[in-house]
C-alpha cells in the first residue's frame, strides 16, 4: 500500500476531530534506571581532580590520585559517611594508579613511583622511584598515564608530546609508549603516539591505549601496542635512532594519505582496532576497564569499557581478533 500526503493529512486530521490526544513522551531512560549509582560526596576543602582510581585492599576502600599532586584513601566508600585520609601528597599530576606486590604505584610527569603504607595508620611512610629514565622540557602537556603490569612482569606507561613552547628545550621519548621492567630500566617500545590518556592490559595480557584527536590523528581511536610499532605521528620519531628503542626509524611519514596507503611506505605503522566518531562518541578518549564480572554488571563480560573525559561518558567495545589482528 502506497500513503500519500493526502492519506496522512486525513488521519491527522481525524484524530483532531476526535479530540484524541497523542500519548505523552516517556521519560529518558538514565543509567540510574539500570544499574545502582553512588555518589560519593567530597569533604570541603578537598579538590579531587581525579587522575587514578583504584580499589582496596579491603571491602569498600578506594585510592584517588588527583592532579593536584595528592593520593586519598578512601574508606566506606559506598556508606552514608565516607571516610577521607590523605595517604600522599606533594607528588607531581600523579595521573594513574594500581597494585603490585602490597606496593601501591603512580606515574608522576617525571617518574614511575611506588608507596606503601607500613604502620597501618593510613598514611604512606615509604615512597620510592621505580624509574625516572625519561625527561621532561617543562611543557605543561607532557602528561605520563599508567602504570599497567601485563604478564612478563614490564609496567607500561604512555607519555604526552608537548604542546607550545619547551622552555629546557626538546627531550626525547615524547609520544612514546614505554615499559619498565623489573630492574627499573625503561624500554622505550613503541613511537607515533599523539595524546594518549589511557592505557590497560587485556584479561588476556594484550596491551591497548586510547590517543586524542589531532594533528596525524583523525578522530579518537583505540590501539593494540605491540613492541617496536608505529603510530603515526612524527613528533618523536627521532628518539628511534637511540640504541634503546624497540621501534625502527620510520623514515618521512608520507603525508595526505590515508593511514591504509602509508602502511604500504611504512610497514610497522599500526591501524587502530578502533576509530571513535567524533563527538558522537566523544572528543577526548581516556582510561578504560574490562568487564571480568562474568555477567554481574550486565550483558557485557569479556567487553571494554572506554570514558570520555570531554563528554564525562563511558562508551563499549566489543573487540574481536581476526587473522592476528584486533578490531
């Protein structure tokens, strides 16, 4: 059956005859509709710009780096009165957090840390620099994120290409993904990143981080790291031709291609698993976490959950590999 204009504009107009009314619009779902939501509220006179969060040890504990230079423990978090302890401060925009061995480590702008607590009153007693092999030009976008351990025992961090002025001059190993191992030296194992601000390591052991758009970077994306890879931007691509890098010199990154075309100039550059549209799936990609509940939060085990620091919003990814290739 065909409906013309005329077909459409007599039902419309016999429904008004009729005085009947359409049904009112439904309220938006939100994620409250969901799942439990909590809101942990914040004493005064503490600015918690979150840069870390992790949980425990203990039910109801979580630590909070902020990038003020602070790390706060948490205790009944979830409760009605949440109780706050300042377990650091003084470091610098500590932008990540995890356990290890009972230490609890941070990425400082200059240095892998690690404190720990050993008269149990909720303060660190001991901290310690794990690494601090790579520097700084006093830029203020030279964030570091991390750190995640993956299965050999290496922590991987990801460190920020500045933008503006370098006021002590260019350093190397900027846009660079690199591991510490266990001996606190730093491998420097995969260049071409532009503004990374999250990195994690798969159930499986996979390592994958999220970089932001921008210059040689066409939309947010999602990539798979892998030793000696290459992703695109040519800003510390040099710092290749030091011994220690695990990536080859690139050479000139062909420009006005697409990155298909350049892998055939450059055969270690690495696709993206993921391109986020942008702005319809943010502008500014962040730190991300597997769902290992095994379905208790919902249809979405073995999936990645991705944030958006721009738009505040948590995204998902079903990633699958392909012939060796993830997507």
């Amino acid at each position: 059956m065909i409906i013309t204009p005329s077909i459409l504009v007599l039902v419309f107009s016999l429904l008004a005859a009729s005085g009947e009314s359409a049904p009112p619009l439904s309220k938006p779902a939100t994620e409250s509709d969901f799942y439990e939501v909590v809101n942990i509220p914040i004493p005064d006179g503490v600015g918690l710009e979150v840069g870390g969060l992790v949980s425990g040890p203990g039910k109801g504990v979580i630590y909070v780096s902020t990038r003020r230079g602070d790390i706060w423990k948490i205790e009944d978090a979830y409760g009605s009165a949440p109780k706050f302890t300042r377990f650091s401060d003084g470091l610098q925009e500590p932008l990540g957090l995890c356990w290890h061995d009972d230490w609890l480590y941070t990425v400082q702008r200059g240095e892998l840390s690690r404190l720990k607590d050993e008269d149990g009153d909720g303060r660190a007693d001991v901290l310690e620099t794990v690494c601090d092999d790579w520097t700084i030009s006093g830029n203020y976008h030279e964030y570091a994120f991390g750190p995640r351990g993956d299965k050999e025992g290496n922590f991987w961090l990801t460190l920020n290409k500045p933008f503006g002025d370098e006021p002590f001059g260019r350093q190397h190993w900027r846009g660079w993904a690199i591991k510490v191992g266990e001996d606190g030296r730093m491998i420097p194992a995969a260049g071409g990143l532009r503004s990374p601000a999250g990195v994690e390591v798969s159930p499986e052991g996979d390592v994958f981080y999220t970089d932001n758009q921008g210059e040689w970077c066409g939309t947010n994306k999602l990539c798979h790291i892998e030793d000696g890879d290459y992703f695109g931007h040519v800003w510390g691509v040099e710092s290749a031709k030091l011994p220690i890098s695990l990536m080859k010199f690139p050479g000139e990154t062909p420009n006005g291609l697409t990155y298909v075309q350049a892998r055939e100039k450059i055969p270690f550059l690495k696709l993206p698993a993921v391109w986020f549209p942008y702005d319809k799936m943010g502008k500014s990609a962040a730190g991300m976490v597997w769902d290992t509940t095994e379905g208790g939060f919902g249809p979405f085990a073995n999936q990645l959950l991705v944030t958006d620091q721009h738009h505040a919003s948590v995204m998902r990814v079903d990633l699958e590999k392909v012939n060796g290739v993830w997507q």
